[in-house]
C-alpha cells in the first residue's frame, strides 16, 4: 500500500513565512552568559560572647549577665547625668 501524507500537518522546515523576534535575537546576543554560581556551605554565623552569655543554659551564667549588665546600665545613667549637670554649668 502506498502511503497517505497529510499536507495539512507538514510545514517546511526552512519556512519564510516562520514568526522570529528579532529584538530578542539581538538583545541576547549582546548579553555574554553568566558564569554559573558554586553554592559554598553556608557559614553560620557565630554568637558574640555576650549573646552567648546571655542565653546560657547554665542559670549562674544567665543571672550574671543580668546583673551585670544591670550594675552597666545604672553605672552609664550616672555617669550621663554628671555629664549633662557638667554642661549645665557652662550654659
């Protein structure tokens, strides 16, 4: 038996008549192609001594912090408050 080609489904392979976007063509030739990126292991950050000191499991250590970041802080308001009546004095 002879074979039956459809017409209707065929195209030419080098077709004239074939869509092309020229402005892609054009753009991407310009571009250069990125290398790839190497996905490197991510570093985790480390904690800083006091973030560690703060969140210690060992509750000496938590307290401690507490405290002495307690003592700091009073210790920062006096000394600011000196300062500002220093300044005062020189209105």
């Amino acid at each position: 038996m002879s074979q039956q080609i459809d017409d209707d489904n065929l195209e030419p392979q080098n077709s004239i008549l074939k869509p092309t976007n020229s402005s892609l063509t054009s753009k991407n030739n310009s571009k250069k192609p990125e290398p790839e990126t190497v996905y490197e292991a991510e570093a985790v950050a480390k904690k800083s001594f006091s973030q560690r000191w703060e969140t210690s499991r060992f509750w000496l250590v938590r307290g401690s912090y507490i405290v002495l970041r307690s003592v700091w802080m009073v210790v920062m308001f006096i000394g600011g408050f000196i300062v500002w009546l220093i300044s005062l004095l020189f209105i």
